[in-house]
C-alpha cells in the first residue's frame, strides 16, 4: 500500500522505484524528437524534465508509460527491463495535461476507476477512494461530480486516481498549465507534500522553470531532442554547464567578449564594456570567444562604498515594481542591462542619467560560446 501519512520513507520501501534509460532514442520518419540518451532517475525522488516546447521532453515520458516504442535502447523500472511491456501493464501512472476526469462520474468513482477495471469489489473500492481523497486534501467530496469541483480540486482527483493503482512511478504531462498563476503557485506545494507522503517516484514535465525548481529534487534540462544537463535545483540555477541551460533557466545578463588572460580559476575578457572577470567554468584559453553570465539579483548599483572587480557604465531607463521586487533596467551601448533588487522601499526610485553598476567575479559565470535560449 501507498504511505499516507508523514515520515521518512526508508531506502526499502522505495526498492524497485527507480527508472534508467539505457541508449532510448526516438525517431519518426526522418526526423529525431530524442537522440540516443541515457538516464537515471533515482528511487522516490521528484524529478523534472524541463525544457522548451517540442524538444522531445514529452516523447521522453510516453517511452517511460509504454504509449511510444523507443527506436533504440531500453526503458528498466528497478531491475525490470520494459521492453515490448504495453501501458496497462507497467508499474507507472500517467496524468495528462487535460486530466481526462469522467464528467458523469462522482468523484470517488473517478478516484476508483482503475481498481474496477482490476476487478476489486465495490466495498474496497470507496474504502480506497476514501483514503485517497483524505490524502489529497478531498475529504467528503466523494459524491460531487468533477464540474462542481474547482481547477486544483479536480487536479487532485487525477492525482488521487493515479495513486489508486499503487503505480512505482507516477508520470505527469504539464498537468498546471492550465491553472491560472495562483492555483498552479498553490498546486506545486500540494504535488510536492504528496509526493513525500507516498515516497512514488514522480517525473514531471514542465517548460516552466519556477514549477521545475520550486518542486524538483533534481532537474534534467532538455533541447532539441538531448539533454544538456541533470543535476540538483541549485546546481541547474547555480552551476549551469551550456549557455543554453544558463540562459533557459532564471534570467541572465550575458555579456559576450573574448578570453584575454587567466588567473586563479577566472577568466578575463575583453568585452564591449571593459575587461571583466568571471568563473572559468569550460577551462577556457587565450583566444576563446566566450560569453559571461551574471544574474540580475547578483548586480548592484555602486555608491555605499562597496568595491568591485567587475564594473560597467549603463544609463537608466525604467523601473519596474514587482511587489517586494524591483527591476532597474539600464542601456550599456547596445546591450540591455537588469538589476533585480529587494525593495527596501527607496530601491531605484530616484535614478537618472549614468550609472556605475558593480558585481562580483565569484557571481559572475564564463562559458565557451554557444547557443542561448530563445523563450
């Protein structure tokens, strides 16, 4: 039986929940949706793919539920190669993006669909349902019907009857996208609680960076059919290896340039706005073409006194109140600069004209030139 109730799941009862893929590729006619890939997503975790649409996340997760063959290599769950296993018979549990409740249907009926259809008594099956909607948060809402739910109501009863079938692993399509930006802020917290109350293994699709590293134990990065990188949530946002996943996920101010010296495990380039300095994360040389990254929240605008290695000359152009946020965006030549600050009230509120803007080597990541993010 599933856990219901808070507490650490031991490393026994999660035995069998992890999933590898060995070499899976998937091609239609001509055209490759996922090069050869390997993969490793380990036992009761909360795991993400997360990229741009149409570059094959979603084709990754229907290879893992059975509704795709992959073109080559194999899928395991635990020590269970499924190769040739159709949908209905592997240990997992799919949610799609429209939920696909049955309308006519109550709640617990819903709930209890896939146990009917494995011949449980009627009996057992409300006694699951039951304990399944408590675990959601759904209790006594067992006779209504779907319609008479809210959005993150009837997204708990598709959660509640895919944990029904007791699935080791539960694959979810983008199943917030259609909530509104409060619900699906709310809705992350609940997938996450009940992911730890169950232990499931849950791999979620998502093309939203704040779901991915608001929920996630570790996040794989996709584009165009491969995966540039899998890591924890800080190293994704922290530590990103392509200047696609830097650029993808959070925002950044890239400045482009080309490597000119080396020291300390910095590089220094020589950039349309001066020599700057950054964390040599590719092992670049002399001669490199490079871009450097520094994210808006690690800017400061120079006056407390406060000295930088890393300095630069843009004119202010607007601010934008988010809230206890503050965007300052400036013009450096051609290039757009943001400064993302808290605001303590006076943040940015009076700046004109020309500003000195400061940021630190250690925040500041250069990566062998290649291709951003265009979304």
């Amino acid at each position: 039986m599933l856990k219901d109730v808070g507490g650490k799941t031991t490393a026994a009862e999660l035995q069998g929940n992890e999933v590898r893929l060995d070499d899976v590729s998937m091609k239609f006619g001509e055209f490759t949706a996922v090069h050869r890939t390997d993969l490793e997503v380990h036992a009761g975790e909360f795991f993400s793919v997360l990229g741009p649409s149409g570059c094959g996340k979603t084709t990754i997760l229907r290879m893992i539920s059975g509704f795709l063959h992959p073109t080559t290599g194999r899928v395991h769950i635990g020590e269970r190669d499924l190769t040739g296993i159709g949908p209905n018979k592997r240990p997992t549990a799919l949610i799609f993006q429209n939920l696909a409740l049955f309308p006519l249907m109550t709640v617990w009926e819903n709930v209890a669909f896939g146990l009917e259809a494995r011949g449980v008594s009627k009996s057992e099956r409300r006694k699951r349902a039951e304990e399944l909607l408590t675990l959601v948060a759904l209790t006594d809402q067992g006779e209504k019907r779907p319609a008479e739910l809210s959005g993150g109501q009837r997204q708990r009863v598709a959660v509640a009857r895919a944990l029904a079938v007791e699935p080791l692993v539960l694959l979810l399509d983008e199943p917030l996208s259609a909530l509104d930006l409060k619900l699906r802020q709310h809705m992350r917290g609940e997938l996450k609680e009940i992911q730890r109350k169950t232990g499931i293994t849950f791999i979620y699709i998502t093309h939203d960076q704040g779901e991915a590293l608001n929920m996630s134990d570790r996040i794989a990065v996709m584009n165009l059919g491969r995966i540039e990188q899998v890591a924890t949530t800080d190293e994704i946002y922290d530590r990103p290896v392509t200047p696609f996943v830097a650029s993808f996920v959070g925002e950044q101010n890239v400045i482009r340039g080309r490597v000119v010296g080396l020291e300390d495990g910095l590089a220094c380039l020589e950039t349309p706005h001066g020599r700057l300095l950054g964390v040599n994360k590719d092992g670049l040389v002399a001669g490199d073409a490079a871009m450097l990254f520094v994210r808006p929240e690690r800017m400061r605008l120079i006056g407390d006194g406060t000295t930088y290695r890393n300095t630069l000359k843009a004119d202010f152009e607007r601010r934008d109140l988010e809230g206890p946020f503050v965007n300052l965006f400036m013009r450096a030549g051609e290039q757009e600069i943001v400064l993302h600050l808290t605001n303590a009230g006076e943040a940015g509120r009076s700046l004109s004209g020309a500003q000195s803007i400061g940021f630190n080597c250690e925040d500041s990541l250069v990566l062998r030139a290649g291709e951003l993010a265009d979304e």
